[in-house]
C-alpha cells in the first residue's frame, strides 16, 4: 500500500522520541511535524535525516482508514494506548 497523497496523519498523531531536523528533542503526539509541508507531505521524504521510526513506518489499510481523518484518529488512538502511562 502507498501512501495517501497529502495525508500526514503520521507525522502528526505519534510521538517521536528521536532527533528532527528543526525539532532536536522530538516531537510530541498530536504536534504537526515541522518537516510536513502545507500540503501534507514530508520534506525529509527519502532523505537520510528523516527519522528511522518514519523511515520503518509502512501503511496498512486498518492504520490509513478511507481517509486522513481516519488515519489521525487511529493513529491518535493507537498513541494513547501504548504511552506508558496508559500501561500502568
């Protein structure tokens, strides 16, 4: 499956722990990257300093949903369960 064109519901529902270009400490769930561009599309796209947790990130119909607004909730979803305060 590839990505829907201008979605960017994965650069901005997850956390990222890991260094950014632009953002040195990571960034936190619900925040939009600032590597996402206007329309929705990641600058570091194919570039070596894109994050290796992006890079790994493969799309998959249940996390894509029909559209971004699925995919944000999802993935909004799925940040929330797995923080590790929701694991205590």
């Amino acid at each position: 499956m590839n990505c829907r064109a201008g979605c960017g519901a994965c650069c901005i529902a997850p956390s990222i722990a890991s260094p950014i270009p632009g953002m040195p400490q990571g960034k936190p769930a619900g925040v939009r990257c600032v590597q996402l561009t206007e329309d929705n599309r990641c600058r570091l796209f194919g570039q070596r300093e894109r994050p290796a947790v992006c890079v790994r990130l493969r799309p998959e119909a249940e996390m894509c949903g029909q559209n971004a607004e699925q995919a944000l909730a999802w993935l909004s979803d799925l940040e929330r369960v797995t923080r590790p305060e929701a694991a205590s």
